[in-house]
C-alpha cells in the first residue's frame, strides 16, 4: 500500500508495509522523508502535526490504522503546527489563491440567463439553416465549407482533436502518458496553474457572448471545482486564433479523452478522473468545440502570475536593497522628499519613501550609521538611483497589471454572439497582441531589479568598493564566501538579458495565412514567469550577502525594520563563518521571498515611520 504526502507543498510517496500501522506512523515517515529532502529546513525531534484527507477535506485522526481510513494510492495533506493549510499555494499569486480554496463556486442566476440568451441565438441559427462561421463551417482556411446539421456534433469534436494532434510527450512526474497525440509539447502545467486556465476560461464562456450551453458550462464548473485538470502542454501557442492547442488540450480533458489529474487519483485517464468524481464528459454541442479553444487565457494566466510575484519582489526589493545600502554605509540624503518631488514618477516616490522608513531617522535610529557617519560625497548609482530603477519597475508592473485586469475580464472568443441584436459576429479578440506586448514589457521592467542587484552584490564582495571582507567571510583564501554566489547572481542577469528580447515582435504567418498575424503571447507569457524566477533568485541573493555583511558591524545594530529582515533570514540561514553548501540557503532565502515574509517583517514598521511622518505619500503598500 502506498499513500501520497503532501507536506509543505511537497508530495512524498510513503510506502506502508503493514497497513495496520497509525496514521501517526505515516505522518512522522513522511516528515523524515520531508528533512531527508530538505536538509536546510530545521524540524522538531516530536514535531506536532495534522492530516487531512484530499478528496473531501477530512481530519484524519493519528491514533487510527491506515487501512482503516485510507485506500491505496489514496492523497492526504499534512500541515506542521504553525504552518497553514496549502502551503504551496501561497507560492502563487492572490487570484490563483482564491481559485485554490476549497468553497464550491456557482453560477448566478444573471449569468445563467446571458447564457441561456446566447444559446438560444445559435439554436436559431441552425433551426434556419443560416451560415455562420464556426457553428456550421469549417474553421479557418475551411470558413467556405458549410457541414451539414446531422454532422455538427463531430464537427466541434473533430476541431478539438485536431487542434490535439501532433507527438506524445511525458509528464515532469515522471508518469508515462498512453498513446493519445498532442499538438503541444514540453512539460504539463502544474494543476495549479491549469486550475486558473479552467477558472479563466469559464469566466469568460459566463458572460453570455460564446453560445456555449448551460449544461456544457455548469459540467466545466464541476470539474473546477472537482480539480479535475486536464493535461495541458506549456508549448505550442501562437498567441492567435488565442492559445488553441493549451485549450484544446483543457477541452480534451473535459471530453473524457486524454489525460487528466486530481488530488484524490493523480495523473490517469481523464475519463477515469471524471468519473470518479461522480462528473460526466462533456458533449460539445454545435459552435462549443470552437468557443473552448477560442482565446488568451493562457497567456492571461501564466502572466497574471508573473504580474503578481512580480510585484512582491519588486516591494522585497527596496527592503533588501536598504539593507545593502546600510552594510555599505551609504547616505540617506539621496531618498530626501524634496528631491523627488521634483521629478514626481508615482514609482519613484513610492520607492524613496520606502527607503526612508527603513533607513536611519529619528523613528528608527541606527547604530551603524551613529557610530560610523558618512565620509563621502556621494554612493554609486546602484545605491543612490534605487527610486529612479526601482520606481520605474513598479510603474512598468502596474501598467502591466491594469493590462491584465482587463484581459482576464474579457470576451475573446470568435464569432462573438450578441444575444440583444441576436446575431453573430466575427472579430478579433482573441489576438494576444495587448498580453504579449505588456507581458514583455513587463520582462524589460522587472529584469532591472536583477540587474542593480547583481551590482550590488558586487560591491559588498568587493573589498575595494566597500569597508568589507573579500567575499564577506574570514580567512579568505582558505574559504571562498560569496564567490560563487556572486557568480551565479551574474549568471541569471546574463540569462534574463536573453529572455527579455520581446517575442511580440515576431510573427509567423500560420493557418495558410489565414492568421496571418499572430502576438507569441504564450512565449512572451512564459519568459515573464523565467525572468521574475530569477530577479527572486537574485535578490535571494542580495539578502543573504547583506545579512552576512551585517555580521562584521557586530554589536552594532541597525534599523528595527532592517534588523527584523535579519532576525528573519536567521531562523532558516546561519552566519557564514566558514565554507559550506550555499544551494540550500539560496532556496531557503527565495522561498522568504516566494511567501512574501520579508515584506511582511517590515510593513508594520513602516506603516509606523508613515503615520509619524505623513510625508506626501498615502501609503507605503
């Protein structure tokens, strides 16, 4: 018998010999396996824990057998005392978090009725034999070929296989998929992120303007809520007609073809997935093959992503780079109100505010800077200029964001069915043009986070830029430090600088050059999510060097926002006091970064340093 552990967003396969064993025995194997895995994570000898079951969500009580309240196969969660429920689901961005909760979402009675509207203009259509793209035509280059009524029904099932067809490919878990074809091809998505492709795709099939049926919506909104996910490809979109082959793959699912995933079976047969939740396959009616392929919720969803964790770092970043600029006993004079108020980019005001809270002030003093003032002129520019860098990130992400927003709103199916005037209409809001533009943008933006950063690493392991020791460990020579942590760090910015080359400039002419003009939103999509990866590993990074920079100021102490970050990064990464492995505490220090917790040390002090101040800004959030 096996079970599968979820513990802090990691799954572990626990064999259980002797099924008769407690459930306590399980959760303590599965934590052994958990610190096996993560040796930089500290667990207590008797940690104190909790189980629950993933299929319906129910406490599993430790003293029980495993026979007694758990199948083979069978998926359980187990969260740490302190921890919280769906750990790894704080990884990912606020929209998705809300998608992740297990409340049972459903359809209002006005969306219902738009729905309903909508059929009813294409039900009319066929009843009249009129023709109309999409409902009784073939697709694309095909529009001129009208099919017949009793053929209707294969018609749409035949464009999602189409749209499907194309090589085999393997799971990254390692499961070997069966023979189905597919178009796309690389890596599935995580369930995760096909969640909010399924979200983002009803949502907008509920508006009323795609003629989907009700039954075909409300059976999509069972399977979302079920977490029965279907196999989706990362590669293989143009980004016009929309993201075709990832939805194509999201309807096959749905169909009861190809493969599918939930908490309580894995990776299996999709129609085994379905039902084993009591849910039966859709069965496309005409026009809804092409109204579930018909779209950017791809791209939308990889980006909302993106746009989201690229706003934590890009707030984490101004905190680490405060603390940087403190070890390398740098000037507050460059973040005073006045200057940038002459030069009001909100971003670059937000940014000087920010630093002002953390710095040393007649609020928060700091030793540091008490006991060893400031001897220069004036610091280089990646201390100095971090309102005017930094700032204009934080606008890139906002302008990004409200791009998004309206995306992630928005009808971009085709035809477009208006239930009012009664007819259809074929547009173009599928093309992906407006979230691969932003989402490059937000490539080029964000990336410059990375890129001061790295700099700034630089010059605390630089003996001759700063007052500290090479590579910010003693003995060197026989211990190398931050050396290599550096190197990385250049590493990354070096890779970004590739994958910030916009795809939206390229197009390729597909569908015999009826889509003649397509946005690679997909890719520009995935890139965004790479370049924000490593602008975190990055600032990872920073935050560690400056932390172990902090240590030879000792007994001086800095700011009580500044020193809360340290006391922070100190509960999972000891001072470097000779070589060791630097991997773990990398990953540890991003996941700090992933959860948000060095933004949240700091906000309640700057929230203080705001209200004693009130200086020309209405919030430091």
């Amino acid at each position: 018998m096996r079970v599968s552990v979820c513990v802090r967003g990691d799954w572990l396969v626990v064999p259980c010999g002797d099924p008769s064993k407690s459930m306590r025995w399980l959760g303590l194997e599965a934590l052994r396996r958990y610190a096996r895995a993560h040796p930089s994570e500290v667990l207590s000898s008797q940690p104190s824990f909790v189980l629950k079951r993933c299929v319906d969500g129910g406490l599993l009580d430790v003293e029980d057998s495993i026979s007694s309240v758990l199948s083979d196969n069978d998926f359980v969660k187990l969260r740490i005392h302190g921890d919280t429920w769906d750990r790894s689901h704080d990884l990912l961005p606020g929209c998705i978090k809300r998608i992740q909760s297990n409340e049972e979402d459903e359809l209002s009675s006005e969306t219902e009725e738009c729905v309903n509207k909508a059929r009813d203009v294409i039900e009319k259509i066929i009843s009249e034999n009129a023709v109309v793209y999409g409902v009784n035509t073939g697709f694309g280059k095909f529009a001129r070929s009208v099919v017949a009524k009793d053929q209707l029904k294969e018609l749409q099932e035949n464009l999602i296989r189409s749209t499907c067809a194309g090589k085999k490919s393997f799971l990254e878990s390692s499961l070997f998929l069966s023979s189905s074809l597919f178009a796309g091809v690389g890596a599935a998505l995580i369930p995760e992120r096909t969640r909010m492709l399924l979200a983002l795709r009803i949502n907008t099939l509920a508006k009323g303007y795609s003629g989907v049926s009700l039954e075909t919506l409300q059976k999509m909104l069972s399977a979302f809520n079920a977490s029965c996910l279907s196999w989706v490809p990362e590669k293989g979109t143009v980004g016009a007609s929309g993201d075709l082959a990832p939805l194509a793959h999201l309807a096959l699912g749905l169909m009861g073809e190809g493969q599918m995933w939930s908490p309580n079976t894995g990776w299996t047969d999709a129609r085994t997935v379905l039902e084993g939740h009591g849910l039966t396959p859709i069965s496309l009616k005409p026009k809804e093959g092409l109204a579930l392929i018909n779209g950017t919720q791809m791209m939308s969803s990889l980006g909302a992503e993106a746009v989201e964790r690229a706003e934590a770092i890009a707030r984490q970043a101004d905190v680490i780079a405060a603390l940087t600029l403190e070890v390398l006993r740098g000037t507050n004079k460059a973040f005073d109100n006045d200057i940038h108020a002459v030069r009001p980019h909100a971003g670059q005001i937000l940014v000087a505010q920010r630093f002002r809270a953390l710095l040393h002030s007649d609020i928060f003093p700091s030793a540091i800077a008490e006991e060893k003032p400031y001897d220069r002129v004036q610091d280089a520019y990646t201390l100095r200029c971090c309102p005017q860098v930094h700032g204009v990130a934080n606008d890139t992400i906002a302008f990004v964001k409200k791009i998004l927003n309206t995306e992630l709103n928005s009808s971009t199916d085709n035809p477009l069915v208006f239930a009012e005037r009664g007819i259809t209409i074929s547009g173009g809001n599928f093309h992906g043009e407006y979230p691969a533009k932003a989402l490059d943008f937000l490539s080029i933006g964000v990336h410059e986070l990375a890129s001061i950063s790295e700099r700034r690493i630089e010059r605390m392991c630089n003996p001759s830029l700063s007052d500290l020791p090479a590579f910010l460990v003693k003995e060197g020579g026989f211990n190398s430090g931050f050396m290599i942590a550096h190197c990385t760090a250049a590493a990354l910015v070096s890779e970004n600088k590739v994958l910030c080359h916009p795809a939206s400039v390229d197009s390729l002419s597909t569908s015999a050059a009826t889509e003649d003009h397509v946005s690679m939103g997909g890719w520009a999509a995935r890139k965004a999510l790479r370049v924000v990866e490593h602008v975190e590993q990055v600032l990872a990074i920073e935050l560690l060097a400056a932390c172990q920079a902090l240590e030879f100021f000792r007994p001086l102490g800095t700011t009580a926002p500044l020193e809360r970050v340290y006391e922070l990064l100190r509960t999972v990464v000891r001072p470097w006091d000779k070589d060791r492995v630097m991997s773990s505490d990398i990953e540890v220090a991003h996941k700090l970064l992933l959860e948000e917790k060095v933004w949240k040390a700091v906000l309640p002090y700057m929230e203080q340093y705001k209200d004693s101040h009130r200086d020309h800004i209405s919030s430091v959030d």
